[in-house]
C-alpha cells in the first residue's frame, strides 16, 4: 500500500468486510477502550420466542448448567 497513515489503511481494509464483519471489529475496540458494546435490542429478539419447545430449551438449560465451564486439559 502507499503511504497510508494506519488509520487510513485500518478504515481501507473495514470497507472490504462484511456488515457483520466490521461490526466484530467495532465490538473489539470497544471492549479495548473499556467502552460498553452494544448487543441486540430485545425487541428483535421477540421473534425467537417460542420458537423451540420447553422440553428443548429445559435440555439446553440443563446441559450448560453440566457441561459449562469444566475444563478437559488433555484436550490441550
């Protein structure tokens, strides 16, 4: 590239990402400022309600609630 500042070359290589891309990249610089990141508004969330059955969502539940935060190290 020319001689670019590196704001410059940062603003030319987001405007090849995708929306949801450079949407991740704000999200990072956020949190690297110690800024709140913004995340879904509940009203769009609404349309997910009842879209799977209880019994589903009570095995999701259960399996977190198991299977989160156990660390296996031979994995590593």
């Amino acid at each position: 590239m020319e001689n670019l500042t590196t704001v410059e070359e940062i603003v030319q290589r987001l405007e090849k990402l995708t929306p949801w891309q450079q949407k991740q990249i704000l999200n990072s610089v956020l949190s690297f400022l110690g800024e709140p990141v913004r995340g879904t508004p509940g009203k769009e969330l609404l349309k997910f309600v009842g879209l799977f059955p209880p019994e589903d969502i009570e095995q999701i539940k259960q399996a977190i609630e198991e299977d989160c935060g156990k660390i296996d190290k031979s994995e590593w």
